[in-house]
C-alpha cells in the first residue's frame, strides 16, 4: 500500500521510473512498428540476458549501470547478427530473428543457472530481469532507467522527422541525404537502450509487449502520426504505472511471494488494446461497424 | 547545343553477382523531357536509383551538372513507384508532401511557414488542396501519384526522375501530369521518366532512352524511337511490336505534322 500513498521516496522513484520507461518503449515502439521490425525488439531484449549475465561474471557487481552496459552490447550484437544474416544467406528475417533470439535467451538461461549456483556473492536479482520485478529495484537502478528513458524519448523527439521519412519512403529519404542505415542504426541502438532500462520492471520476456501494444492501440484511434506518439507514450505510461501498482498492492507471504511487475505491466497494456480495439475512433470494431461500407 | 545535366559513364550494377545493369554510358541534356523505356528487369529502375547514389555501382559513375558531390544528388527530386510505400501509414497528404522539404531543412530542424506555403502551393498544382487534410490511405491510384510528384516539386529541384508516373492512373491525372512536366520543361527543369505506354512517347516525350540491361539507343524521339531499336529493347515479342510499329508510325506523323506546321510558320 506504501507504494501507492507515495510515502516514501523510493515507492515514488519507482513510479516515476517505470511511468518514463512505458512512455519511452510506447514511442520507441512506434517507429520499430512502423518500421515493421517489431519483432527485433523481442529478439534485442531477449538477447540482453546473457549480455547481463557476462557483465556480472565479469565485474561481479550488482550495479545495474554496468549490467545494462552489457545488455545493450549482446542486444546490439542480436540485431547485427539478424541483419546479417538475412544479407549474406538465404534466410529471411523472420527465421533469422527467432534464430537469434532463441540461441541469446539460452545462452542467457545457461548462464544464469551458473550464476545462481556459483559461490559469488551479492548475486541476488539477477534472476528477477527475466520477468521483472519492481518491488525489488534499488534507487541507483531507477536513476538509470528515468535517464535511459529520457534519452530514448529526446531522441525521437529530436529526430522524428527522420524517423517518420525512414518508415514511410526510405528511398525518398536517402535521395534526400538521410541515410536509411544511420537512421536504422539509431533506432536499434534506442530500442536496445530501452529494452535495456525496462529489464528491472519488465524483464528480458516480456519487454517487447511495453514496445508493440502501446502503439498497435494508438493506431486504432487516429491517423496522425503525432498524436499516435503522444498516445502510445500515454498507454506505455499508464500501463507501467498500473501494473507496477497492481502488483505492489498483492498480498505476498512467505507461502506466496506475489506477482511479478512484467506480466502485470503487459495484462495491463493489453486491456487498454481490448478497449481500443472495440472503441477505438479511427479503426475500432464499432466505428467500423457504424461505418460499415465507407472507408476502412 | 543544351548542356549536359545528367552524364552515365561507364555504369554497371550487379545484384548478388547478377549484371542489372551493363556497361552504360550516355548523357541527358539539361531542359529535355526524356522517357526510360525498357522491358520488364531491363534495370530502368535501377538506373534512376543508381543517379541518385542509393546504390553503389559495380563500375562506373553518374555526374549530375558534371560533380559527382553527394551535394549535388539532392537538387535531384525522385518520384518513386507508386507501390514501393504503405499507403496504410499514418500521415496525412499534407505531411507527405512536407517531407518534400526535410532535405532542404537538413537534420534535427522543423519545418517553417514558408515550407508550409510552398507545400500549399504544389498541391495547388497538381489539384489537391482540398484533399491536404486526408489520411493517405484515402486516396485512389491518380491521387496518390499526383500527391508524389508534388513532393517533387516542394523540392523545388531542377531534375527529376519519376519511376512510372503514369502507371495505374486515371485519364484526368494523366492530362495533370502531361501539363505539368511541360511547364517544369518550359522553366527549364529536366525531367526523366520510366514509361510503358510506346505509344504515347512521341507525344509526351522530347528524348527516349532504350534499356534492356544494355543501353540500345539514346537521344532525341525523332531520331532513335524506331521499329528497328524497339525490336533490338524488346526482343521479337509480337504484340509489343504491333504496339511498337502502330507507335512509331503515329509518331513518325506528328513529327511530319509538327514539321509542316514549323514550314508555314
């Protein structure tokens, strides 16, 4: 309950946190969406497991600066393989992509095993980035997060126009000057920034839901393409905060150590898509029902 | 003599070590109205995506106003195909048009009023300010064609490539378009466009370029749309060239006409 009264800083923070991480991935998500390259940004935050899992080995610190230095490494590390991969064989995206991000996560998986088992130290959490836990993040971690996630939202909103010729006409942009694969790699980069920061509340699993539901919903409600950022921040954020709260109001006792934030965050995200999807103004069931035969 | 505003030198363009294009060489006068004609894989397409530098040739190279500068491919405004964009994205025609302008803007910087009233004006052009507001994916094949060709003209260049202008469109955006790649000739603008309808060349186009992975012919209507270099760019296809002889000889007549028109005057 303390949580939710904002009684103590902390609980405050870890609102503020998560709220900014959901406006963040609702706006990264748009363009990766747009880009129709969703699905990089499962692969991305899959992939940064063992890229946690390495920075732990390696530094034996819990500091997740560090830790999310070597989520963004593996993830970055994903996608090239991805891009790769579709260049240079006959493979084509999508099985490239579950490739890549089956062969991350098991990595990832393995890793975290020998963590858990190995005699190191101040080793706990490091399980909780799988599924994302809220409850247990420190304050040193929420500075990254509210940081990463201010830097992914000034991004965009630096670049949007280039982002918006990147998405709908890439070979007009480039006649322009603006290189497609710049462009591309900046939005990966941010999308793994992203994916990176919502590993505390979120974890490595679900992430990609923060990144796809918020902007597939604003869709439903209009065809601009500037209020759909301002929506898809609006459900990233509401549904962080939500399910963030939700699950910090669970009972937990020692037989019942309560719901983990991410699928809570994501149940969340997903109601505000049903409600979209049935009244959205511009593409809900109903307001095509009432405008049955006219434009889709 | 017209100064040279598009000189090939030499292109070839490979894709996974698959010639595209072969060994191309020719130039484009500056002021001409010029049309790519070719079979289906000739590589016209290529060859305006190669002018632009969005692709990186195999050997050779394209100068525009004689510098090969990056600088110099953006007083290029390119038209692509129709079909190569999602007309479900989220954006309004007014926006479409805008991005006309980002080139000019550079990064990081907004639009201003003054882009905002030359946007206003090029869909004045080609008849669709009433539409600005509309979501594009409310428009027919001729509206979306004629709103691509005013964001070629928000970029106020003085060449374009068009790939297939004319292709999927109604007969009153075709009369549109026709009038206005005039006018831009009339200002002095050059203007190449890929084209499938043979038999409308002579009367549209100035200059004709016949690609078939090699270059067959280039240079002025009159002189290189014949029955003989059509057969050489499509092969011994029949119905192409029926189309090809009823074509040439409906332009070798306006020519005759233009020419008697020129003796009286």
């Amino acid at each position: 309950m303390s949580l939710l009264l904002l009684d103590s800083y902390n609980s405050r923070i870890v609102l503020i946190s998560t709220m900014l991480l959901g406006m963040a991935s609702g706006i990264v998500g748009l363009f990766t969406l747009l880009r129709r390259r969703s699905l990089i940004g499962d692969c991305v935050a899959h992939a940064s497991l063992p890229g946690i899992c390495t920075a732990f080995l390696m530094s034996h610190t819990r500091d997740f600066f560090v830790l999310s230095l070597g989520a963004i490494f593996s993830g970055l590390l994903s996608a090239w393989l991805v891009s790769a991969l579709c260049a240079r064989t006959k493979i084509k995206e999508d099985a490239a992509t579950a490739l890549a991000l089956s062969t991350f996560f098991a990595g990832g998986l393995a890793l975290s095993k020998m963590i858990q088992t190995s005699p190191i130290g101040n080793k706990a959490g490091i399980e909780s980035y799988i599924f994302g836990n809220a409850s247990t993040i420190i304050q040193q971690d929420l500075y990254v997060v509210v940081g990463v996630s201010l830097f992914c939202i000034s991004v965009i909103g630096l670049m949007f126009k280039e982002f918006v010729i990147l998405c709908f006409d890439q070979n007009f942009g480039a006649s322009q000057g603006f290189s497609p694969l710049l462009l591309d790699l900046i939005l990966m980069t941010i999308l793994c920034f992203c994916t990176a920061a919502g590993l505390p509340a979120v974890g490595a699993v679900l992430i990609v839901a923060l990144l796809i539901i918020p902007p597939a919903s604003a869709r439903l409600w209009t065809d601009n393409i500037r209020y759909m950022a301002a929506l898809s921040a609006l459900f990233g954020m509401l549904s962080a905060l939500i399910g963030t709260a939700i699950s910090a109001l669970m009972p937990s006792s020692p037989s019942f150590s309560g719901l983990p934030t991410g699928p809570l965050i994501v149940l969340t995200a997903a109601s505000f898509f049903i409600v979209s999807l049935l009244f959205g103004t511009s593409h809900g069931l109903l307001h095509r029902l009432n405008t049955k035969g006219g434009m889709r | 003599m017209q100064p040279t505003a598009i000189e090939v030198h030499d292109l070839c363009v490979t894709y996974d070590q698959k010639p595209v294009l072969w060994d191309i060489d020719l130039t484009v006068s500056s002021g001409s109205l010029t049309a790519i004609v070719g079979p289906n894989g000739a590589g016209k397409s290529t060859l305006l995506k190669a002018a632009m530098g969005l692709l990186q040739p195999t050997s050779g190279y394209v100068s525009i106003f004689d510098s090969t500068a990056k600088r110099a491919v953006r007083s290029i405004g390119y038209v692509p195909q129709r079909e190569s964009v999602d007309w479900d994205f989220p954006i309004s025609v007014e926006e479409v048009v805008l991005m006309g302008r980002y080139g000019r803007l550079g990064l990081f910087r907004r639009p201003s009023k003054y882009d905002r009233k030359i946007v206003a004006e090029c869909l004045d052009k080609v008849q669709m300010t009433e539409y600005a507001k509309r979501q594009i994916s409310q428009l027919s094949g001729g509206q979306q064609q004629r709103i691509f060709i005013a964001r070629a003209l928000a970029q106020q260049p003085d060449i374009y490539l068009m790939d297939e202008p004319f292709a999927g469109i109604d007969a009153a955006t075709e009369n549109t378009i026709v009038d206005i790649l005039k006018g831009l000739q009339k200002d002095g603008k050059t203007i190449v466009a890929v084209h499938h309808d043979l038999q409308t060349i002579p009367s549209y186009f100035d200059s004709v370029i016949l690609l078939n992975l090699r270059l067959i012919a280039c240079g002025k209507v009159q002189d290189v749309f014949t029955a003989e270099n059509l057969q050489k760019t499509f092969g011994g296809r029949l119905t192409i060239l029926d189309q090809v002889t009823e074509a040439v000889r409906t332009g070798q007549q306006r020519h005759t006409q233009d020419s008697e028109t020129e003796v009286k005057g």
